[in-house]
C-alpha cells in the first residue's frame, strides 16, 4: 500500500495526489501540520526524511523523497502504457528530465512568492515573482509553438507526461503569489487540457475546468 506524507495544501503534495488519481493508484495519506505547527520539522518526521520537506512517499516500504522524483518513480513502476515518462525514447526522456528540471525553477519562484505572501515565509516575494514571470513567458511561448506542431503539452508528442504534471500545480496556484496568468494565454489552454484528463482532481485553490 502507497502512504504519501502530505499537506493538503503543498503544490507538490498535490501533483502527487493528482499524477496517483490519473494512475488509478490507491494510496492512503498521513497529513502534516506544515503551518503553522511545522510537523514537517519534527523529530519524527525527520526520522523519515532527514532534509525536513514534503512530500515523501513510502511504496510498502520503500521510501522516496522529492516530488519530481516520486513521480518518475509512479509513472514507471505504475504506468503499464510507458507514456508518462517514457524510458524507451531517449529523446523524449531527455526531454521530459529537462522540464522536470524547469518545474524546480518553478517551485523556486512562484511557489517562494506564495510562501512568503501565504504563510509569512521570510523571502523576497517580489524578486520570486519576477523569476516566475520569466519562466512563464518561456513555457507560454513553448506552448504556443507545440500547439501547433503537436498537440499541445509540455514535451513533445500527442500525450502528456510528468513533466506537465510537474509543471501544473505552482503555474496554477501563481495566483495566490500575487502573479497573474493572463498575459499567458497558451498556459491557461494548457491548464484547462490537464483539467480534461480522466481522473483530474482538485484542491484547495485548483478548481475543475469550467469550458466545454
């Protein structure tokens, strides 16, 4: 059995919990006060992850740390179709490692702004924010090309993959950073495609799609 150590409101958290609900994997959840009583900085917890971060997942006794990695991990231990994160396309891989690499780059500046304008992080918000306005420019305009040249997700090809489950929650959470998407308009169509996906599933800021 899947236990995920999680916090219902931790965009990282969540991506687990979507990228499983997407799978059809059962799992079960331990949730942790992260604000404002830092369970996540315990002595039991760190029992478990030494580095004290959200969310760990242990698959039957096999632990892992590090959202992005928990999910390569699911996608080729639990994915019989091999799309998700395709380990016999090398190219494709690549390509999925390489923006696995720029949802971090996220997490480092929209999920900062949102740190510190949510849960009073001491962390220069405005200087996040203009981080992930840079990023936000490049993957709108990397989506508008792919668009047109395939079918619209992150990496390359007709299916979407980890790397745009990676991507989703902090792009879809920048509004609670003070950062607005509206100015990306190929990432709001890129949202409401994952929102489409059988399986899809909220939380707390991330609504359904409300488009036909």
């Amino acid at each position: 059995m899947i236990t995920l150590y999680n916090y219902e409101l931790s965009g990282n958290c969540y991506k687990l919990r979507l990228f499983m609900n997407l799978l059809g994997v059962d799992f079960s959840t331990v949730d942790l006060e992260f604000y404002p009583g830092k369970e996540h900085k315990g002595e039991a917890f760190l029992a478990i992850n030494p580095l004290g971060q959200l969310p760990v997942l242990d698959d039957d006794g096999y632990v892992l740390r590090d959202a992005q990695a928990i999910l390569t991990y699911l996608a080729a231990r639990y994915d019989a179709s091999g799309t998700w994160y395709p380990v016999q396309d090398p190219r494709r891989l690549g390509e999925v490692n390489m923006w696995l690499a720029f949802a971090d780059g996220i997490t480092s500046t929209a999920s900062a702004a949102r740190l510190a304008d949510v849960f009073n992080y001491d962390l220069d918000a405005e200087k996040a924010r203009s981080g992930a306005h840079a990023l936000f420019r490049i993957l709108d305009e990397h989506l508008w090309f792919s668009e047109r040249q395939h079918q619209g997700w992150v990496c390359s090809g007709p299916l979407p993959t980890v790397a745009d489950i990676a991507c989703f929650p902090y792009v879809m959470l920048s509004d609670e950073a003070g950062i607005s998407l509206i100015d990306y308009p190929a990432i709001r169509r890129w949202t409401d495609r994952i929102k489409r996906l059988p399986g899809f599933t909220v939380m707390s800021g991330i609504f359904a799609t409300s488009s036909a």
